[in-house]
C-alpha cells in the first residue's frame, strides 16, 4: 500500500489531480490536468512539486560530523550551520547503500533522504557507530516538503520574505518562518529550492506558494525535467550495482582529498587508474518509438548497456531516458534499445 504525502491524505489536491505511484512508493499527483503546461511551468517560469516522498534523519552529538565524514564520501567536518552537501553512503566495496543531502542546522546534522530507505539508513548508519557521543533520530513523520522549480522561483522566495535566494549556494538554508526551512536545491541548470515545513502546516504553505506565483506541477512533468536535468535516482538509476563515479556527480557528490570513508579504496583506485567502465547518459528515442525501464543497449549485436529512467516528453512528446552506457566506445551510432530495436541517440547533460 503506497503511503500517501500531507497533501494527498489531507485531500488537498484538487479533483482533477490524477494520483499514481512515483518510484519512492508514495502516492503523489501524476498530473494536475495538463503535463505539457506543468512542464512549461517547471522550465520557464515557476513549478510547485510535493516532494514529500523524502525522510529526514537527524544526527546530533559532540561527535557527529567526525562519525559521518567517515560514511559519506563528502565534505561534512567543514560544513558550517546554514550549509550542505550532497554525498553518497557506500559499502565497502564501493557500491551504493543510498544518497543523502547533508544539511548542518545548528548543533545536528539533517539527512535527506529517499523516504523508502529511512529504515535501511538508520541500520546502515547504526552498524558503524561504536562508543562515538551520536545520536540517531527518525523525523521524517514531522515534515512536509514542498518544492519550487524553474527560473523564476527567485521570484517566488522573495515573495516569502526571502531576497538573498539568488545569492545562496548550492543547499545553502535558511529559516522562513517558525521551523520551516528554505533549501537551495537546483535541478540541473533550473533554479529551485525546497520548504521543510511542518506537517501541519503543508497545506498552508502549499496555498501560500501558489499565491506567490508556484503553479503545481505532478509526477510526470517534474520527472521528465529531471531526467533532462541528469539527476539519478535512487531505486531507478542508482542501486548497490552502481559505483558513485559512474553517476556523473563526481564534482557534486565526491572529495577524495577529505580523508578515508566506507568505501574510499575503490573510488580511490578507480580515479587512479581512470577506470571508469560505464556512465550514466541522457537518451532519446528517434521517431515515435517508445523506451522503458530496464531495456537493453545494443550496438553492433553486443550489449553496450541498459536504461534506467524513462518518461515520455510533455512537449515534444518523443520518449527520453537516462541509462549507463559504455565508456570507450568508438561511437555512439547504431545504439539501438530493447527488444524491438528501438534507435536511441545519446544526448548530452544536462539537456534542461
């Protein structure tokens, strides 16, 4: 049974919201009528997304950011209150447990995470910690997340009071109001920030976002612009077979120079050696072919790769995807997917 975010259990969509399943499990908006006019709102002007799909955990302790500098393979030691960081938590062997925005908010760390995998890193996190002063806590229960995309979410904070968006670096936040929290939070090249608000008060500050100029966007719109965007995602284009590298986040996600972390080796090794045997790459159908989830790459007979990530675009209407291909190859003619042959061509990212 998926679970349903503040605004659906709340009943605050509207009635022609048509609900479905996004790959976190949560029950969220598909759509709010018009998937081409939501798109456009997320990419040229301002979109309004319930990201409630997402937990929260919390760290606290006088030993926090040295413990989870040692997890994740970002910079935490340095992150000072108002800063974050984007970060992988790996296995030993290098593989991905989950990924996790790091957010330093006075005396804890916040971490942001897939709200499937709340369980699974709470136990990952709990193997590692010994006789450290850290403490773990679930707070995912207490929060709403709403998000705001597209060029003109600038305008939309500072219709909340807030004038220094522009100026905020990446997860750069701030508080907007008692316990609600304002996140920088780009997709690709959109501008965007997150409200961390209380579960209470999701669908006032839901309406509030609207007033100030936020169209609401659903599922099929804001996936599509991240597919484009080159933003993978956990339990589609990042799973434990994947390396951080082969994302694309290396400059994002990753500081080898920070010291040793869970899995450190590999990566270590894999950049000396520049062994990168595969990447994750933007995708297109040609004509009016249709790409899915798991497809096969193919080039020449052999298997070059496979897709992760697919939507169908609200305005071109042609199919896209995000998939790991191949590194090395010659060229990227004749790749064809699935079992039908779709022909694919690699697009460049980001591509919004």
């Amino acid at each position: 049974m998926p679970t349903l975010t503040a605004f659906h259990a709340a009943r605050h969509y509207p009635a022609d919201a048509r609900c479905g399943d996004a790959p976190a499990g949560m029950h969220v908006a598909d759509s709010f009528g018009d998937v081409a006019a939501e798109y456009d709102a997320l990419s040229t002007r301002a979109g309004l997304v319930d990201r409630s799909d997402r937990g929260r955990v919390v760290v606290t302790g006088a030993d926090r950011a040295r413990w989870l500098s040692g997890l994740v393979t970002n910079v935490v030691q340095t992150l000072d209150s108002g800063s974050g960081n984007y970060a992988f938590a790996l296995d030993p062997r290098g593989r991905v447990v989950f990924d996790v925005i790091i957010l330093a908010v006075g005396e804890a760390l916040w971490l942001d995470v897939d709200g499937e995998v709340v369980a699974a890193a709470l136990k990952h996190l709990d193997r590692y910690l010994f006789s450290e002063s850290v403490r773990l806590a679930d707070a995912s229960a207490e929060d709403a997340r709403l998000a705001v995309y597209g060029p003109s979410a600038v305008d939309v904070a500072r219709a909340l009071g807030n004038t220094n968006f522009a100026a905020l670096p990446a997860l750069g936040h701030l508080l907007v109001g008692p316990d609600v929290r304002l996140v920088r939070n780009d997709l690709g090249r959109v501008p965007g920030f997150e409200l961390i608000v209380p579960r209470e008060q999701a669908a006032a500050w839901w309406d509030r976002l609207v007033e100030a100029g936020a169209q609401p966007a659903g599922w099929q719109a804001f996936h599509a612009l991240r597919i484009e965007a080159g933003v993978p995602w956990l339990g589609l284009d990042i799973d434990e077979q994947v390396l951080p590298p082969e994302t694309g986040q290396i400059e994002r996600g990753i500081s080898l120079s920070k010291g040793c972390f869970v899995g450190y080796e590999i990566l270590e090794r894999m950049r000396s050696r520049g062994a990168l045997a595969r990447r994750l790459v933007g995708l297109r159908a040609e004509g009016g072919g249709a790409l899915a989830a798991g497809d096969v790459l193919r080039q020449g007979g052999g298997v070059v790769g496979r897709v992760t990530s697919v939507a169908r675009h609200p305005r071109t209407g042609r199919w896209i995807g995000l998939g790991y291909l191949k590194t090395g190859l010659p060229s990227h003619d004749g790749i064809v997917a699935g079992e039908s042959g779709q022909s694919v061509v690699i697009v460049p990212l980001p591509a919004a």
